[in-house]
C-alpha cells in the first residue's frame, strides 16, 4: 500500500537533504515545504484504500509534489540552508499539519517526529 508513496518519502528528504549558497531564507523553505506536505496529505484524505494501493485512481498529484520539492531543494541550496538548519525549520512548523486518514496521520508522524532527516 505504501509502495506509491515511497517516491513522496523521497523527494521530502530531497527537500530536506539540500544545501548550498542566496534567496529565501532556511525559514520560508520550511514553511512552504510544510505547505506543500499538507497539500499531499489533503489529497490522500481523500483516497480509497484502493486508490491507494494503486488499483485504481490517479495520482497526479504526486507528480506536482516531485516537481515542487525539487524546486524547493534548489531554493534550499542556493539560499545556502544547511540540512540541519531546514530539518530543525521544518519540524518547528510541522505542528500546524493536519490529517483524517490513518496514512495521512501517519506522514504528518514522521514529518512532525523529524524522521525525514537524513533521507
């Protein structure tokens, strides 16, 4: 069941992995990657298990949230974040996130435990 979100999993730790050199500050990564979790767990809210599974249904979305961690990652580097610094940003604001279904709680677990460090 977990399989389809594994590439979510990743592209989370890509966010959180980047680092570098200029823009935004560590600060509003973290919060517009806090933002953009709580998009994907709205949309798994609102899938079957089936959907979930993968037997069914279209996953898009996953597809936008691959597209805008990857930016987030390059916004991470050159702003000059350290990992550290990110991940210890983004569990602080991790706490507004919100879930209804068992899968959806269980992501917002690991974004707010801080176990995406290190992906």
């Amino acid at each position: 069941m977990l399989k389809r979100f594994v590439p979510v999993i990743a592209v989370f730790g890509l966010v959180v992995g980047a680092c570098g050199g200029g823009a935004s500050s560590c600060e509003d990564i973290a919060a517009d990657t806090v933002d953009m979790v709580q998009e994907v767990i709205d949309e798994v809210d609102q899938l079957t298990p089936e959907e979930i599974a993968g037997q069914e249904g279209d996953l898009d979305f996953l597809a936008d949230f691959e597209e805008e961690s990857e930016k987030l990652a390059d916004e991470a580097t050159d702003s000059g974040c350290s990992t550290e610094e990110l991940s210890e940003a983004i569990k602080a604001k991790a706490g507004s996130l919100t879930a209804e279904s068992e899968f959806g709680k269980f992501f917002v677990e690991l974004v707010q435990s801080g176990e995406f460090s290190g992906l």
